[in-house]
C-alpha cells in the first residue's frame, strides 16, 4: 500500500480517487486528488501565460497567487470565500490580518502574502506620484487613493505634503477612527507641515460605508484646516473622500 506521505501530501490532506479512464478491462483508473489538483494548477497557469493575467478572473488571480502559499491542493474554494466575504479583489486586498484570519482556511502565511502584495501594489502606486508634480499627475493620484483608502473597514484620515513645486514628501496617516469617524486636529497638520517644510496639502479621508459624498463635518472640518493653514502661508489644494464608489473632490463639488 502507498501511504499518504508517499504521495507528497500531510496526513490531513485526504486523497480522494478520481475516475479518469475506462481501460479494456473494465475497471476504472483511479489517481489521487493530489494529482488531480497538480493538473489544474498547471493547466491555469498555462491559460495565465497563453491569455495574460488580464484574461483571468478575480477569483482566478487570487487562486493564482495562494498557490504559492499553498503549494499543494485546492485552494479555488478558499479563493471565492475571501471574494465573498469581502466584496471584491480590492477589499481582499485591503482586509487587515486579522480581518484575513476570520476566513476559514486562512492562516498567518496567507495574511501576510496577501498584505505584502497590497503593499507592493500600493507602493507601485506612489511610484507614479513621487518626483512629479501631484496635481499634474492627477489620474495617477487618483488610482493611488483608491489602493490606500478605497477598502479600509475604519475611517482613516491621512495628508498628503508637498513641497513648493507640488512634488510629494510624504503621505502620513494622521488619525484612524471607527467605521464612520476619525478626529482630526488642524494644529497637528500643521505641525507636521512645518517640520517636513511643506507648502501645500492634500487632505484625504475614507468612507467605509462606500459612498464618498462628503458631510457637513466634513465640509466644516475642511474649512478648519484650510483656515489654519492661511496663517502660515500653507495652501490646501484638496480634500478627497474616498469610497468602493469612487472619489469626491472638494475642488471639483466648488467646496473650497
């Protein structure tokens, strides 16, 4: 008898028999599950290369990925529960580790590959931004708040400083709230303004519930900020709000 380990898979895998042929001797041809899985691995992998990623699925691409975290079996059912359980790729991608963890199947490896590859893309992201003048590279700001705030479960209030030619120097978390608010102190702004030397700001802020249409507070909070920062010679080029719908600009709604 071959043993489980023989096959290459832990004692918990069990091995199923899959019929696949009808030989002339009437019995069935079994193989194990193991090598069944080893089959669509392969077999999606070359639809990836002859298609393109582009080609895929969500729940492809991310079953895709986990199989380099799970190096045998199959993992396509845990691919769609994390979709389910988080709306989209997206929202995937921005759940917390322990958000992550909540999902049966879901251990610390597979968190932690699935955050480093949300701070990777974030990362490609800002790589687009830096060096450049923000508010002409607009589209690309764009796509970069959608990664950082678009999914996040609480409300996260974060500032964009830039220099004197609009380039970036840095995008720092200010405050993080509960699922619909997060304190915000114009002083620390502009504090933190002062010390990074910035002139001009980006104020930018999430909605969890999806929907970006700015507040009253919201609107009032601006104003604040955009008082405070006339003191001191800063200028507040935006406030962007940030939903799974889209983004709300202060500018653009003739807010500020």
């Amino acid at each position: 008898m071959v043993s489980v380990k023989a096959l290459g898979v832990s004692d918990a895998t069990p091995v199923e028999p899959v019929v696949v042929a009808q030989p002339a001797s009437g019995k069935p041809v079994r193989k194990s599950a193991h090598a069944h899985h080893a089959g669509h691995r392969e077999r999606l992998r070359q639809r990836a290369k002859a298609g393109g990623f582009v080609a895929l699925p969500d729940y492809e691409l991310l079953e895709l990925y986990l199989f380099r975290t799970y190096p045998r079996g199959d993992v396509k059912p845990l691919a769609k529960s994390l979709l389910t359980r988080f709306g989209s790729l997206g929202g995937v991608l921005g759940a917390t580790i322990e958000e992550l963890a909540t999902v049966p199947g879901v251990g610390e490896g597979a968190a932690m590959d699935i955050k480093l590859l949300h701070e990777a893309t974030l990362r490609a992201g800002r790589d687009k931004i830096v060096k450049r003048p923000v508010i002409s590279s607009w589209s690309a700001l764009l796509g970069y708040v959608r990664v950082a705030l678009a999914n996040e479960s609480r409300e996260q209030f974060r500032v964009l400083f830039l220099d004197k030619k609009n380039q970036l120097i840095a995008d720092e978390v200010m405050n993080r709230g509960t699922v619909d608010h997060a304190p915000v102190y114009p002083r620390e702004i502009m504090r933190r303004a002062l010390e990074l030397s910035s002139s001009n700001l980006i104020i930018l802020h999430n909605h969890p519930s999806g929907d970006p249409t700015p507040s009253r507070p919201d609107i009032d909070m601006t104003k604040q900020i955009v008082e405070a920062g006339k003191a001191l010679k800063i200028a507040v080029h935006d406030h962007l709000v940030v939903g799974r719908e889209g983004v709300a600009s202060f500018k653009a709604l003739g807010l500020m």
